[in-house]
C-alpha cells in the first residue's frame, strides 16, 4: 500500500521539478531577449543560451545566460522549444511532453508548459 504513494511523490517531484527548470529557462530567454532583441530561433534552440549560436549569430550574444549547458527534462528529453511559439507567437513556447514524451497525458504523462 506504500508503494503507490511512494511513486505518486516521485510523480509529482519531477512534474514540479520540470516546472522550477522551465521557470529557469525562461528567466535565461529573457535576458537573452534583453541582450539581443530578440528570442532565439527554433532552429537556434535553448543552445542558444549556453553556447552562441552558429546559425544567425546575435551580434550581442554576452555569454552563457545558463550556469550549466540546457537539462533534460526530469524524464530524460529534450524541452520543446518554438521561437515564436504556437500559443505565444510574440514570444516562445517552452514545455516538456511528460513522462510518456507525447502530446497530452494526464498525471505525470500531462504536458508541463511556460504558459500556465
């Protein structure tokens, strides 16, 4: 009977734990933004914030705005990241498909995104 509260805990710390890096991410393209005038491209991705980017290189680009290179979502994949964004087309979306990596879910599955 532990047993399903214990995962259910490991459940929620990750989906929390996508939420405090997406929140760190975003801080990063804002200061990005600031730099440059602008988000990074799709195609230049959140690479763009640890290393300056080769595809259309800001001529602003200060240095890395992460401490650390881009993580992995706590389920071991990439953020999805569109510059401009589907929902925000002034500026970007940032989210992670959960732990089944799709579109959707519910639970730990559900899709954590910047926009709520």
């Amino acid at each position: 009977f532990v047993a399903p509260d214990l995962f259910r805990n490991v459940g929620d710390a990750r989906v929390a734990a996508a939420r405090t890096q997406i929140e760190t991410l975003g801080t990063a393209l804002d200061a990005y933004r600031l730099d440059n005038g602008s988000y990074p491209s799709t195609a230049q991705g959140l690479g763009a914030l640890w290393e300056r980017p080769t595809i259309a290189p800001p001529a602003n680009w200060k240095s890395p705005y992460l401490r650390k290179a881009v993580p992995e979502d706590p389920w071991g994949h990439a953020y999805v990241y569109l510059s401009p964004g589907r929902v925000n087309p002034q500026s970007y979306d940032l989210l992670s498909y959960g732990a089944d990596g799709r579109v959707g879910g519910e639970g730990e599955n559900a899709d954590v995104v910047s926009w709520k």
